[in-house]
C-alpha cells in the first residue's frame, strides 16, 4: 500500500514521501485496511521498529484535520520527550504540540491550545483528577507500550486511566500500541478494538544462544573468533568489526559498569582517530555535568567509545549516552533493563548477558520471555543493518537446550491486569468518587466493572476489595459514606478532594496528616522522615553496615521523630530504620553535602539522590498544603523544605539557586564570595564573576537576572548569542584557567 493512495491530505503524503516514506509496511496496511482513518478502535501487537508510531500518527493527523484533538499516552518522561520531539516536526503543517508529565496537583489549561498532547499515565491520570477541561475535547488517545497494564507499579494507573477516558469520551478513536503479548485478542476486545497482530519486521530478527564457540541460531551457526576470555566481550568486538553497534543487557548497575569498563579496554583498539576525537569532546561534557566518581568513571567508558546506562546515572549524563549511540560514536551500551523499556536506541546486535534478575522474595529469578523480546527487538536498525541478532549467553549445553526453549523459541506471555489489590484500588477508588465517575456504591461497581480486570475475571471479586477501601477512606475522613440510601451513597469530603488532587496515596495523605496532628518539636528530620514514612516514598535498603550508624543517629535524634516504634517488634523497627537512612540522605542533599559524598554514604548513584529528591518535593509539596488545610503552624517549615529539597541547598541560598544557570555547587562559591543576594549579584563586576564561575557561565548569569555586560571598550550591550561569541573570543586568553 503506498502512502499516496491514503486518504490524508496531500501536503501530509509529500512530508512522508519526502522524509523517504513512500511505501506502509504490511502490518500498517493492515492497520489501514481494519479502519485506522475511519476513527476505528485499533490494537497493534507487533514488534519493535516495525513502524507503531507511523500508525499513531497517521490517526492523529486526521483527526486533527477534521477538528479534533489528540492525547498521546507513553508510560515514561524520556519516552514523552522523544515522541514530542519527533511531532513537533509536523509544525509546519500547522500542528502545535504540547508535552506535560510533571505537577501532578496542576490542571494544565494551556496545553489544551495544542492539537497533540504527550503526556505520561501518570499525568493524564492526574489531569482527569484535577478536572482539566480539555480532555473532554479529546478525539483520539494513543495508549503507547499497552502492555505495561501487566506491571505491578504502572498497570493500574494506567488501566484505570483507559477506563475513565472511556467513559468520558465514549466516541474517541482509541490506538493502543504493543509488543507481541499472548493474549493480545483478549486486549483488543477489552478496548472494542480491531487488532492488528504481526511478527513482521523491516529488518529480520536472528535470535541465537551463544554456546561452544559460535551463536546457534535455528537451524544455522555463526562461528565467533575468541580474542577475549570473556564472551561478551568477544561478541561486542566482533559486531564492531562488522560495522554495527551494540546494546549488552546486564542484572545490575553493578555489573553493567563492570562490563563497560572491561570491554572499553578492548573496543577502543578497534577506533579511529576522528571518532576517538569526538568521543573525548563528549567524555569532557560528561565530567562537567557531573559531581560524582560515577561521571569520571562514564566518561573514561566513553573514551573509549563504550557507555553504561541505568537509573544511577543523572538524566543529562543518560541523554548524552542516548545521543552518542545515535550518533554511532558510542559502539557500545551496558544497560539495565530499562533501556529496553520503550527508548528508540536499536542496535545490530543485542545480547543477554545475564537473563536473571534478583527478586527480594525469591533470590535469582529468570525473566520474563515478554522481557526477553522487548531487549531483542532492539536489535537490527532500520536502513542502517541488514539484520539483527540477539544472543543470549549459555554455559552449559543444559543451558543451551533450555534458553532456546524457553526464550528464543517461546511466546510472550499473557497480559494480566494487577488492578485486584487494595494498595492498587485505594487510591483509584478516591480518585473515582471525587472525580464523579461514582456517587455511590452501585455505580462504583458498575465503573470498576469496565476495567481489565473485571474483563479478565468478575467484577464480584473485586467487591470485597473495593468495600475495604471504602471503609479505609470513610474510617480518616476523606469519603463520607451514607447507608441510610440504597446503594450507599459516597461522596468526597474536602480532605479527600485535596489528597486525590495531590496525587498522593490515600495511605500517604492519613499518613501525613495524623503526623502534623500529633507534631510538637518539628524541624527539618522530622518533616522529612514523616514524607518518607509514606507508601508513595521508594525506601533505601538497610545493609548490614547501615544498622549501626542509623540506630545510633535515632538514638542521638529520638526526639526530632514523631514516633519511634518498638525496637523489639523486629519487622516495624527495620522498616522505620529504613525510612530515616531515607531521610538521613535527604538532610544531607539539603545541607549541601556534595553529591559524591552522598552516593558513597549511602551506596547509590547521583541519579537516584535526584529521584528520591522529587519524590519528597512532592510529597514535602503535598505536605504543606494539608498543613494549609488542617490549619496547623507547620505549613510554612514545609513550604521551605519543599524548595530546600528542590534545589538541594540551605536557606541562605535560595535567591541565588532560583537563577536559571545557578546550581547549588555554584551558588555557595558565589555566596562565600559576598554575592548573598540578587541585589548583589546585580552589582558585580563581570570580570570578578568570570573569575569564579567562568566567562560564559558568567555572561549567562548576568543575562539571566537582565544585566548588561560591559565589553571591553566600555560599551554597554545586551548579551545575546552573538554578543556572547564575541566576548568569549575576546576573553579566551584572559580567562582560559576557568574555562
């Protein structure tokens, strides 16, 4: 099917057919066929880079040209940042698009100005909360990575999302994107969708188990020549060889920077010249964005042309990763799993290198086929490789025998919704009764009966379940329930309203404010250890070293905590000394302990000090307005962490860190230097300011805060770009030591 016979508009087939475009491949000629322009229901099950978001687009586009307005859902921020990317290259068709995944207590008005939307489930779950009005304009909602509905964490969000949209626009073209899953038909028919299920890829798949000196694929053998003990590394080195790139999948942070390391020691004998150039301009910037040894030892891999990636890694550091692979100066990236998650980075080849993951509950466990195939389907790029392989790694023939059965010859497994569990429900059941999708029990039934779950299995399973979430929102106060009527009626209190707006835990919000009922001494570890007592706060491991240093630091503390349980009932106490080694980290990411020293006390990269810092600013953000609600004095302190913990920095510097350009390592060295406050720094000279921070951080600065720099004749002149170039050309001498 060409692009040309479409019924788009015709300046739409000249962008695709210019950008290469000009013919669908079969499974979105299928998609085409089942009603895809017709504003038909559709599920994609097909594989990865077999052209899903080509679909999507497509929907979107005609809807947009008939009046209508399209909601784009991903299951990550990284992921919303590169599908909005990518849309905003239909701006000269008139198409404005708009990306929202942060602020979850925000309703977002503006963002209904724009045709496309992106946004993460989370979000969208949070705008249908907060009554946001646009989304009843909504005419095609994209659901990308559909299959997610099986995690434990972002499945009910996200299914309970679909089921609202459903009901709020029960005309809406729905496009759900998938991998291949078992039991995708059962999906299709939950959505009312056609589905369109297909193994066809642009770019043919091998996957082989690498055992005895060659990967065995079906049927045929690929001898691989050993230049290194270890046979991952043989692998890389002979992908590169080749001319492709690769993707290694590692069980853990650990062991993917360990691979990074040995491996680079080998790939880079394989380099040229212009390439090791680039490489050594991209290791700079890493080193300059980062306070950690994590940053020193990232961009010593990339050097070398290979790289590590996962959570531990601050965001920045990861985009550079991701845009040197693009690029194919990076030959090489060691990842956690998370890269297989969604992140458009393919590879010639893929391999497993360890295909069990560390349960809690169960120690080494496999994985999934289902994770199996989204990190397979990352190998083969599109017009760049002839095909792609995956390999899997077997020491034994055991080993071979079961990896070829039980991942490269088996089937993903079914979807099944974890929607069924009161931690799951409780805040969905909130969310529901506020939002007035139920004003009573009947109809909460009836809601919940259109979810996944209830499409799987019977709504009357979830009846228990749901009357216990009830009882807990009735029992503090957040849902007055009335059974003098039949159905018992429900409906929010003002505590209620505000916990579901905040998109907190109904847990986390009784939590919270029982805490700032029962608070007497309150500073800054106990507002911080109350926010990290809440289910919705990802608590730090205890290790074995942890258990003396944070039992002595409660000891000496006892009274900065609101309750200290019993030491004796083992299981309370270890959870509650889980929470304050949580807080103790984010003390001292507010007293400004430099991020180096934070992750080698507390064993975590500077990625994770990020992440566990915006989690507590929402939550300290939450806690402040249920301060604000209850009338209690501690709304003030709380609104104060809430910046301290955003910037990372103590009060004295909160002038400074809110000057875009200004982080808190440079806030504190202008500080000490005497510029204390924005009228200060207003004042300064800029040669002094070049001094300490360097000319073109300097200029930026200034700019920032509408100050004119003078040049070097004396003349006064903005500082726009061309300005600055001139500046900095002129000062390069002078201020090369700082630059």
């Amino acid at each position: 099917m060409l692009i040309k016979e479409l019924d788009i508009p015709e300046d739409i087939i000249r962008f695709y057919e210019d950008s290469g475009i000009k013919e669908l491949y079969p499974p979105q000629a299928e998609a085409v066929d089942n009603g895809l322009l017709e504003g038909k229901n559709l599920l994609a099950a097909i594989p990865t880079a077999s052209g899903k978001t080509l679909l999507a687009e497509l929907a979107m586009l005609k809807a947009i040209r008939n009046g209508g307005k399209a909601l784009y859902i991903v299951p990550l921020r990284a992921l919303a940042s590169e599908k909005f990317d990518r849309f905003r290259e239909l701006a000269p068709f008139g198409i404005k698009v708009g990306i929202s995944t942060g602020d979850f207590d925000s309703r977002d008005e503006w963002l209904g100005a724009n045709d496309i939307i992106v946004a993460t489930s989370e979000k969208t779950d949070s705008l249908l909360r907060n009554g946001t009005s646009w989304m009843e304009e909504i005419t095609t909602i994209v659901v990308d990575e559909v299959h997610l509905l099986d995690s434990k964490n972002r499945g009910p969000t996200l299914e309970v999302t679909i089921t609202k949209l459903m009901r709020l626009n029960p005309d809406c073209q729905i496009i759900a994107l998938s991998a291949t899953v078992g039991n995708a038909r059962e999906m299709a028919d939950w959505l009312e969708a056609s589905l369109v299920l297909s193994e066809w890829r642009p770019t043919d798949l091998h996957e082989g188990v690498f055992f005895g000196e060659a990967i065995n694929f079906l049927g045929k053998q690929k001898k691989i020549e050993r230049r290194d003990k270890d046979n991952a590394t043989n692998l890389v080195l002979d992908t590169i060889s080749e001319g492709g790139q690769c993707l290694v999948f590692e069980s853990s942070r650990r062991n993917c920077t360990g691979f990074a390391k040995t491996s680079s020691n080998k790939v880079v004998k394989l380099l040229d010249r212009e390439i090791l150039g680039k490489l050594a301009v991209m290791a700079e910037e890493v080193e300059s964005t980062g306070e950690t040894d994590t940053a020193k030892v990232l961009a010593n891999c990339i050097r070398k042309g290979v790289a590590f990636h996962h959570a531990g890694l601050n965001s920045s550091h990861r985009k550079i990763v991701e845009d040197g692979f693009r690029q194919n100066l990076i030959k090489v990236i060691s990842s956690t799993p998370t890269l297989a998650a969604g992140l458009n980075l393919p590879a010639r080849r893929v391999i497993v290198r360890n295909y069990r993951r560390f349960d809690a509950n169960f120690g080494m466990q496999p994985i999934p086929v289902l994770e199996y195939k989204q990190m397979a389907g990352r190998a083969g790029r599109p017009h760049l490789d002839p095909y792609g392989e995956s390999v899997l790694l077997a020491k034994e023939y055991a080993e071979f025998e079961q990896l070829l059965e039980n991942y490269v010859e088996a089937d993903a497994e079914d979807i099944w919704s974890k929607l069924g569990t009161e931690n799951a429900l409780r805040t969905h059941v909130l969310s529901t009764i506020v939002n007035g999708f139920a004003s009573d029990r009947k109809q909460m039934m009836e809601f919940m009966g259109s979810t996944f779950f209830a499409f799987q299995q019977d709504t009357w399973s979830l009846e228990e379940v749901i009357d216990d979430c009830i009882e807990y929102l009735a029992e503090h106060e957040m849902v007055v329930k009335d059974e003098s009527h039949d159905p018992i009626s429900l409906s929010s209190t003002q505590l209620g309203k505000l916990v579901s707006m905040l998109y907190i835990d109904p847990m986390s919000g009784a939590k919270i404010v029982d805490g700032l009922k029962k608070a007497v001494n309150v500073n800054d570890m106990t507002l911080l250890h109350l926010v990290c007592s809440t289910p919705d706060m990802r608590q730090l491991y205890m290790r074995s070293a942890d258990y003396a240093r944070v039992n002595d630091f409660v000891m000496s503390h006892s009274d900065d905590f609101i309750e200290i349980p019993n030491e004796f009932k083992a299981i309370d106490y270890e959870w509650f000394l889980g929470e304050v080694k949580t807080a103790m980290l984010l003390d001292e990411w507010i007293r400004e302990i430099p991020a180096d020293d934070i992750t080698q006390h507390f064993n975590v990269g500077e990625g994770d000090i990020h992440a566990l810092a915006d989690t507590a600013e929402w939550l300290m953000h939450a806690t402040t307005k249920l301060a604000e609600l209850l009338k209690v004095e501690h709304s003030s302190h709380a609104h104060g962490l809430e910046k301290r913990i955003h910037y990372g920095a103590s009060p004295e510097l909160m002038q400074l860190v809110s000057i875009r350009g200004v982080g808190r390592v440079r806030a504190r060295k202008l500080y000490e230097a005497g510029f204390v406050s924005l009228a200060e720094l207003k004042k300064a000279e800029y040669s002094v300011l070049s001094k300490l921070v360097g000319p073109k951080v300097a200029a930026n600065i200034l700019s920032n805060i509408g100050v004119r720099v003078k040049d070097k004749v004396g003349k006064s002149t903005p500082i726009n770009s061309n300005t600055l170039d001139t500046l900095l050309d002129k000062e390069q001498k002078t201020f090369s030591d700082f630059q």
